[in-house]
C-alpha cells in the first residue's frame, strides 16, 4: 500500500530550504574570493585604428593633364582633374568659375563624379567650395511700418 504525503508535512521542509538555499554561494564559486576580470582595463590600451589599411597609406599620384588641357572651360578642367585625380587642378578650376552644379556626359554633378572614383581630397574640397543652397523663390517684402535691419537703428524723421 502507498501511502502519500500531506502537503501540511511538507510545508516545513520547504520553508527551511527556502531559508538556507538563499545564503549559500553557488558551488561553482565556493572558495574562490570575489569575482574580479582577468584581463587588464582595457582603457589603458589606445583603441584600434577606424581603418587600419588607410593610416600609412598615400594618395596616388596624379595624372598629367593632356596637351589641350588650357582649352578647357573651367567645368570641363574640373571634371577632368577629378578623372585625373589632381587636387590642384580641381582647385584653380573652382577658382576660375566652374559650375559645381554641371553635369558630365555621365549626368554626374563634380561632387558626385568625385565619389564615385574614389577621389576623397577632391569630394571635401568640393564640400568645403560650395555655398548655401540658392533658395528658388524671392525674399518676401518688407512689411509696411516694420524696422528690417536696413532701417534698423536710425531716428525717424
């Protein structure tokens, strides 16, 4: 014959493991002091680099321009010093009235060409070279009465 067990006997067992169990350390941690890591702080050690491959290495050289070069208009020589990969061609180019708006025959703006080959110098020089974006639509006009800042600061007549 089975005889069971009443959960009123149990009740107590459970109460006293409920009360020891809590205090005790894992026996994976008995003895071993507290947990500290093993490896050094790693804010003492100078990070890595973002891209390890561009820290040594150089811009290629450029390339020479051709024979007719100086028969270029300005957005033409800058398109090709950007073919070319030559900054400083691409700088007297913006400084002689290049459009950095123009399109190629590829239909790519200076910045976009520049991109897409890979001609970072020239791209952030051409980032640093272009102004605000002209706005499409006028100024609005002045409100009669109200003081702008061509009025502003001088007594009524």
């Amino acid at each position: 014959m089975r005889r069971s067990i009443s959960p009123t006997r149990l009740l107590p067992l459970a109460a006293l493991a409920a009360m020891l169990l809590p205090g005790l350390p894992a026996m994976a941690q008995m003895g071993r002091g507290p947990m500290t890591p093993n490896a050094p702080a790693a804010s003492s050690a100078a990070p890595p680099p973002a891209l390890p491959g561009l820290a040594t290495r150089n811009a290629p050289p450029a390339i020479p321009p051709d024979a007719n070069f100086n028969n270029l208009g300005p957005t033409e020589a800058l398109f090709d010093s950007i073919n070319r990969g030559d900054l400083a061609s691409a700088r007297d180019a913006v400084s002689r009235g290049a459009d950095l708006n123009g399109h190629n025959v590829l239909g790519l703006t200076p910045l976009e060409s520049a991109v897409d080959q890979g001609r970072n110098a020239i791209a952030f020089f051409l980032l640093s070279a272009r102004g605000a974006v002209p706005s499409s639509a006028p100024p609005p006009p002045p409100l009669p009465g109200a003081e702008g800042p061509a009025t502003a600061g001088r007594a009524a007549p």
